[in-house]
C-alpha cells in the first residue's frame, strides 16, 4: 500500500469507514511532503464535514484536491467505501489548480478567465500548444452543464489536452461534490494543470461498435438531457424497437448494451443512456440537441477492450507508473451483471490505475458517457 520516494508517483488508499482513520491512513500512504499535488477520490459514504476537517488536520497547507464517486480504483483495483488517490511529486510536476463554482449559471469569461490564469502560473506560453503539460478536470456530475465547461476551458487552455471526469455520489443522484481549499463544494469545476518532463498519452476508450442504424432526435430538452422523440416516435417506443425488445423489457441493462455515439471529427463519442422516465421519454448522459443525428451502438466485449487500450499504452511507453482514469459508473455496473468485475478489477491494478467511477467523462473539448479516459504517466523524461 506504501510507495514513497521523492521522485515517484506516490499511490495510496484507505478502506476504514471512520472518516478521520480514513484521512490518516490515506495521508501516511502518499508522500505529501514532496507532492507538488496530492488527489484522492472518495466514497460519498464518507461523512463529508468530518472527512473535511479530517484532511485539513492531517495535510495541513500541503496541496490537496477531490471528489467524491460512484466507485474508487485503487492500487487494490476496484472498491467502494474507501478513499484512495495518489501524489505526483515536486521535484519532476509543476501543477497550479483553479476553481471555478457556480457554474449552472455558466460564463464563459469566468472559465477562460480561470484556465489563462492557470497557464500563466506554470509560465505556458499563450496559444503555442504545450507537449509537455496537460489538464485534468473534476466537475459536478449533477451539474448537467459539462458540455459548455469543458468546451470553454480546452479552447481557452490554447491545445493542451486535457482530460477529466464528472464527480459522483454513488448512484443517489443527490449531490456530487468537489474537494478545494480544505472543504467539499457542489455547483463547481476544479482545473488541474500539470507541467512535467516525464512521458505521457491521454486517452479514451469504450468498447461500443457503431451500427449502420442511423436516428433523428426530433424532440428534445436539451438542458435536462431529455429525448422526447426519436424518429418522430416516442423515445422509449423507438429505442425498444431498434434494439428488438418490448418497452417492458427496457432496463439498466438495456442501456449497457445499447448506447447511441455522436461522430465529431472522424471519432465516435457514446451518447449513453441514463434511465426511461414514466412518460415515455429517455433521459440521457449528455445533452442532445433537436435535429441531431446519431448512429445506434452495440456493446462489445469491455474487457478485451481494456486489455487492448493497455497493451497499446505499454507499446508506446512501457508500462506506465500511473494510469489516472475516469471511469463511466455505467461501465461499472456492467462488470457485475456481467460478471467481470474480478478480472478487470486485477487488470486495474496491474496496470497501476488510479482513479474513479464517474457520472460522465470528459476528453478535450468532449463530453462523453460510457467510457473510460485517462492518463499514462511514464517514467523519465519525455523525448
């Protein structure tokens, strides 16, 4: 559970149930001395004012940022109930870390207000594309406005790529919080820069395979992500019939098999689905816009898909010292009815991932559902 030094990636977790045990123990696993920054993801279990109070006691001024899941990916793999999380150290990251809250009343000037100032700190020049910084993003995953937060921060951060996922409380849908400054918020979206020598690739994946079935959003609320219609039918009337069920027969599980994906530039983004509403409607992960055509999708095999996105990462750079990863709860869920939870919960920390179960991904000026993003840190220096 230990891994120290004043040059490595310092990974680290707690399964205790006591909030102020948890802080402890989480604390005394990552090097947060030599931490340029320390990031942990936690479960909403925790009892948040207690476990707030708990880190300020124990970090002190050391920098500290998270968020609360729907799922936490340790050095263990996959659990739930526990805080884990990781530090990178001074001596090879230059980090600088903006907050920006209330975002539901969203202002574009506040965001690209918040990301400039970021690149400033690390001293990135303006509008010249950075190789060797990049950006990770934790938002409120209840906010429904990622689309526009991510979107105003990638184009104000001039070409560095980022990567980032939406914070969770565990399938309640209640609230979702960030952790800044010594206390957990909601209605907010943290920026972490990283500026760093040391090798790495941003990625996503999902394992959905695009269908020649092509559909038209004819009604929709863009902002509750609700579709109305599809094809000018009732939305769950038409997504039963693509997919060749009954409309009783549409569950949580239909969705994991059955998703829609958006083609931007040549890529598929999955537009997953979130639940059917009583009246008939389908409420989405993202927001889709009236006229907007999508291609229906098929689940394919998640693990085998895993185990080739690994494999293309240790190609590139061998085997990583960390893997931070965004992972779609709704991924999650399929691992159990799927049963594959224990053997990609070991790919997991074979891998050395850190990270967590989110309510939406984001990938550069993307917001997406259903995947898995991320980034590979290698060891030494970059070429």
């Amino acid at each position: 559970m230990l891994q120290t030094g004043k040059h490595c990636i310092n990974k680290g977790f707690s399964l205790s149930s006591d909030p102020a045990e948890a802080a402890r123990e989480f604390y005394a696993s990552v090097d947060a001395d030599n931490a340029a920054i320390t990031v942990f993801f936690c479960s909403p279990s925790y009892n948040l004012d207690v476990l707030a109070a708990s880190l300020r006691e124990v970090f002190g001024n050391r920098p500290l940022v998270g968020c609360t899941t729907a799922g936490e990916i340790s050095p263990m793999g996959y659990l739930e109930g526990s805080i884990t999380g990781f530090s990178l150290p001074k001596s090879e990251f230059g980090v600088a870390v903006e907050m920006v809250d209330q975002i539901s009343g969203y202002d574009f000037t506040r965001v690209a207000t918040a990301a400039k100032r970021a690149r400033d700190s690390l001293g990135l020049p303006a509008n010249e594309p950075a190789k060797k910084a990049f950006g990770f993003l934790m938002t409120d995953g209840l906010s429904c406005i990622e689309e526009l937060v991510v979107s105003g921060i990638y184009r104000s951060l001039g070409g560095i790529h980022m990567f980032g996922g939406s914070a969770a409380d565990g399938g309640q849908y209640r609230a979702t919080h960030i952790y800044h400054d010594g206390r957990f918020r909601s209605d907010a979206t943290l920026l972490t820069l990283v500026k760093t020598n040391r090798p790495f690739t941003i990625f996503k994946t999902d394992h959905f395979q695009a269908t020649d079935e092509k559909i038209v959003i004819t009604e929709a609320n863009p902002a509750e992500r609700v579709v109305r219609e599809i094809n000018g039918r009732p939305a769950v009337e038409e997504y039963a019939r693509l997919v060749g069920i009954s409309v009783d027969e549409v569950d949580y599980q239909t969705f994991g098999k059955y998703a829609f994906v958006a083609r931007v530039g040549g890529t598929y983004y999955v537009r997953g689905i979130q639940r059917a509403t009583d009246d008939g409607h389908l409420r989405f992960l993202c927001a889709i816009d009236e006229g907007v055509v999508l291609s229906l999708a098929k689940a394919g095999d998640l693990t085998r898909n895993l185990k080739e996105t690994f494999s293309a990462i240790q190609k590139r750079m061998g085997t990583p010292e960390i893997i931070i990863a965004c992972d779609s709860m709704h991924r999650n869920l399929e691992l159990d009815y799927g049963g594959m939870r224990p053997e990609v919960s070991e790919l997991m920390a074979l891998n050395n991932v850190i990270g967590f179960s989110t309510y939406g991904e984001q990938i550069n000026f993307m917001h997406t559902s259903n995947t898995f993003t991320g980034i590979a840190i290698g060891s030494g220096e970059s070429s």
